[in-house]
C-alpha cells in the first residue's frame, strides 16, 4: 500500500506541475540603429518616388497615344476628302463638258485658234 500511496503522490505532482502554466519569456521589440532607420526611410522613399514616377509617365504615354490616334483619324478623313475633291475636279475637267458648258454660254470652237499642249 506504500507502493500505491507514493504512486498516487507522484502522479498529483504531475498533474500538478503540467497544470502551473509556463512562464512566457518577455518578448522585445526590434531594436532597430538609427542608421537601419534611416535606410529604411530612404528606401520607402524611393519606392515612393518610383511608383508615382512610373504612374506620371504612363498616364502621359496614355495621352500622348490618344492624341496620335485623334490626329491619325484627322489625317484619314482630310485623305477621303482630298480624294473625293480629286474625283470632282477630273470629274467636272472633262473636254465635253467644259465644251458643253462654253456652248450654253455662247462660245464657239474655231479650230484655227485651238493649240495643243502636251505634258
């Protein structure tokens, strides 16, 4: 029965010591040089400046491409206008009608006053 007695005694000496909670170490803080710090300001810096200067001249790279496509659309259309002004003129330069035209105003066609001219 001693046996049982000092079994039984070790056994609440377990349990009691794996119920004391552990005492946890203090934790500290990172201690950070004043030269660490500055570092690290100056890099946050940087990447700062960086960022903002990346998103500068893509928003101007942005607007710089609007304004070629709106003069390559200018360009296009002042091209079709050119082109139908062209069909206009070879289309009111034809000899019949300038013939035509100069009858219905009362000109006549002397053939020994007409001269050739070649291009």
């Amino acid at each position: 029965m001693a046996a049982v007695r000092i079994q039984q005694k070790v056994q609440q000496r377990e349990q009691h010591v794996q119920r004391e909670p552990k005492k946890k170490k203090a934790q500290r803080g990172i201690r950070w040089t004043f030269g660490e710090k500055i570092v690290f300001v100056s890099f946050l810096a940087f990447a700062l400046y960086s960022s903002v200067t990346i998103i500068s001249n893509q928003f101007t790279i942005y607007h710089v491409n609007k304004e070629v496509q709106q003069l390559q659309a200018d360009i296009q259309e002042q091209q079709k206008q050119n082109r139908d002004l062209y069909a206009q003129v070879q289309e009111l330069s034809t000899y019949e009608r300038i013939l035509a035209k100069a009858k219905e105003l009362g000109l006549t066609l002397n053939e020994n006053n007409v001269k050739v001219v070649q291009d």
